[in-house]
C-alpha cells in the first residue's frame, strides 16, 4: 500500500511542477523571444513544411509543419494571462496557408490568436521557449543536435564500459537504422530521444536497484506525456528496457524466465499507467478552467487516431500501418547483418542464451504492438512512427548475440593466432 502510495504521490507532484513550469514559461517576457522567432520565419518558409534532411527520401522527412506550430504557439503566449496561455496554448492559423507561410504571416499580419492546442501538455514547447531568448530556430536546431549527440556518445561510452563494444554496437545500430539524426534538429521530434537516452544512461549507474528503476519507468512514462505530441513515444520504454536486459544479460544476473516476462510486464505497465494519466490529467485541467470540453475533444481524437479509418479516400486496415512502418527502413542492410549474426549463432552457439533470446524478441515486438492499436496515427504519419522500430532492431540484433558464445570465439580466435604463428614460425626457418 505504501508504494502504491508513493507512486501516486510523485505523479501528483509531476503533474504539479509541469504546471508550474508551464506557467513561468509563459511569464517570461515575450519582446526578445519574438525577435529571435520571427528572424526564423522566412527561412522556414523557404524550406517548406516537409524539408528533406541530405537524402529527398520520406525515411529523411523533416518536420517544419510542427515545428512552425510550436514557433507559431511561443510567439502568441500572452504574459499577462500565462495560465490561461499554459492550458489552451493559442496560436494564429489561416486555412489557406501551409503552417510555415502561417507564422511568416502572424510575424507580418499579427491578429488575435484563432486557434487552440488544449489536448496536449506541450512540454516540449514551454521549455524550448527560453531557448528563443538567446538564439532563433537555426541556433535553437544546433543547441538540440549537440545536446542528443553528447547524450548519445555518453552512452555508448557508458554502455560499453557495462557490457562491450559489440552489443554496444548493435544497440546503437538500430538508432542508426532509424535515421535518429534526423530527429535531433526537431523540437518536435528531439524530446523522446533525450528522454530515451537520459532514462538509459541513469539504468546504467542504477541497474541493480531495483525500485529506483521502477521509480525511474513511471516517472519517464510520465515526462514523455508532458514532452510528446504523440510522435514515438514508445522509444522512452523500449530504448531503456533493451538497455536494462542488455546489462542484466552480459552481467550474467540470475533472471528466470518467469521473473524476466515480470519485470518486461511492470516496467511497462508503470510506464503506460504513468503516460495516460498525466495526459488525461491535462484534459481535465483544461476542462475545469475554461469553457472548453478538452474531455470530449481528446477521448474522440484518442478513439480516432486508434480506429483504422481516416479522412482520405484510400482505405487501409490495421496491418497496413504495421507493413507501413515496416517497409521504411532498410531491410536489406539489416538483413545482412542478421545473415552474418546467424552465422556466428551456427558456429559459435550458446544454449544458456535461449531465455535473453526471449525476452529480446518480447521487447522488439512492442512498436508492432502499439502500430496494431495507435492503427489511424500510425498509418497516416508513418514517415516519422517508423522510428519506434529502433529498439526493435536492437534487441533483433542482442537477441542473436545472446545466443553467441563469445568465450567459443575467444577460443577459436586464439587457436587461429597460435596456428598463424606456427606457420610464420616453419616460413622463417625454410628462408
């Protein structure tokens, strides 16, 4: 009962501080943030709404549409009401206009707001805001870039130093895979990596504690809500959890079956519990302060974005966005590295991995879960979901490194060097 207690109590306290920091946000003077945003908004139009990142692929797609929205949103926040601009977050649109053209547009025709965003706490946008006070979106862009790639190197120096160069490796190649630099110019797109990456490095340094890690599921679950426009979530979960059996595995901690499909379970469930009622803690917030049913608006988008239908004349069903997502990436390099992987399973097989083979595949199979439910959201924005399979192309590739005796190759390895000198040894002496 006292944990159950506790839990409830740090995500009341989340949800506090997410409006407090929310509101300060807002009060913090608009005249130099404006500035810095509208020295921005022509550059993007120019760029349009959807900008290819170096290759003019769908896989390379940038995000502009939302990023404008955001920019849009931070130059309309109102000082004199930062509540009210906190929960229903306004923003200035025209229907004939792409969202790029819009905030050149709120920069050279400024009106009172005419549109709302009250459904989402836009974490991600209230804390960019005093970014804006020092640089504009290009300089905003960099800060983001160094800041993921700092992440990400850190924890590749970390994790090898937990585990070794090799899983280090394929857990980082399916971040590689799914195109994560892309992402790190985006503040859309940037926030799940940062979480992802700064929920990894702390399982790193915490792994054998095992309430601190608990804890530290539930609390990222909750930051992804009040971070995430429903762009991939499910990386906050995956990307740490592989981390996690990742360690566990190489360190050799005794998990039984049982006991790992437990801790795959509660980790997620702590995780899930914790995204869905800090969004819906939102809508009740909004609903209970305006005059606006933020309730109703968000259970029928929620029921729509899971519903496999859309507004476009093309029907699809529910396996369409699996394949969707599936067909972005690229299967024949992954492939290849899974021919190579398989081949070390043949010649160096390791029986005892079979249970972190499991639990690996479990792990790998949650985006095509979350593809099957989210059916609408993740067929119709495809382009940027894919990039929840990252951590399914980790754990594919750490599944079959699981079931590699690397002490095998050790072995062999050693034998080869010592049959090398030998024949080295027989040549010198015939000269």
């Amino acid at each position: 009962m006292k944990i159950f207690l506790r839990f409830i109590l740090v995500l009341l306290s989340l949800i506090g501080i997410y409006v407090i920091v929310s509101v300060l946000s807002c009060m913090i003077p608009s005249h130099k943030i404006q500035q810095n945003i509208e020295r921005s908004a022509k550059r993007m139009r120019s760029q349009g709404d959807y900008p290819f990142a170096v290759i003019p692929k769908k896989t390379y797609q940038m995000d502009n549409f939302t990023d404008a929205l955001i920019l849009n949103q931070i130059h309309c926040i109102d000082n004199v009401h930062p509540f009210e601009s906190f929960v229903l977050l306004r923003h200035q649109i025209r229907g004939d206009m792409t969202k790029t053209q819009s905030l050149v547009d709120r920069k050279e025709n400024p009106q009172k707001p005419n549109s709302i965003y009250p459904r989402y706490w836009h974490g991600n946008t209230f804390l960019s805001r005093p970014l804006f006070l020092i640089a504009d979106f290009e300089k905003v862009r960099w800060m983001l870039y160094a800041f993921t790639s700092s992440l990400l190197l850190f924890l590749a120096i970390v994790l090898s130093g937990k585990t070794n160069v090799v899983k280090t490796l394929a857990m980082m190649g399916g971040l590689l895979f799914a195109n994560m630099y892309v992402t790190q110019f985006s503040i859309q797109f940037a926030p799940v990596w940062i979480l992802s990456l700064l929920a990894s490095i702390l399982v790193c340094y915490h792994y054998q504690n095992k309430q601190y890690i608990l804890m530290l599921f539930f609390v990222i679950g909750s930051l992804t809500a009040y971070m995430d426009l429903l762009t991939t979530p499910l990386l906050t979960l995956g990307i740490p959890l592989t981390v996690l059996f990742l360690i566990y595995e190489h360190k050799k901690l005794e998990i039984s079956f049982i006991k790992g499909l437990k801790q795959i379970t509660l980790h997620s469930l702590l995780w899930g519990v914790a995204y869905g009622f800090t969004w819906m803690s939102k809508w009740i917030i909004a609903t209970l302060t305006t005059n606006k049913d933020v309730i109703g608006d968000a259970i029928k988008t929620v029921m729509f974005r899971i519903t496999p239908e859309a507004d476009i004349p093309k029907t699809f069903n529910r396996w369409d966005a699996i394949v969707g997502n599936a067909d972005m990436l690229y299967w024949v390099y992954i492939n290849i590295i899974i021919c190579l992987l398989l081949i070390f399973v043949i010649f160096f097989f390791r029986k005892e991995g079979w249970k972190n083979f499991v639990f690996f595949i479990i792990i790998a199979v949650m985006p095509y879960v979350w593809f099957f439910i989210v059916a609408n959201h993740s067929y119709l924005h495809y382009w940027y979901t894919y990039r929840t399979q990252a951590f399914s192309i980790s754990c594919i590739f750490l599944a079959l490194l699981s079931m590699v005796s690397f002490a095998k190759v050790k072995s062999r390895l050693k034998a080869l060097s010592c049959f090398l000198c030998v024949s080295n040894s027989k040549e010198n002496k015939n000269l």
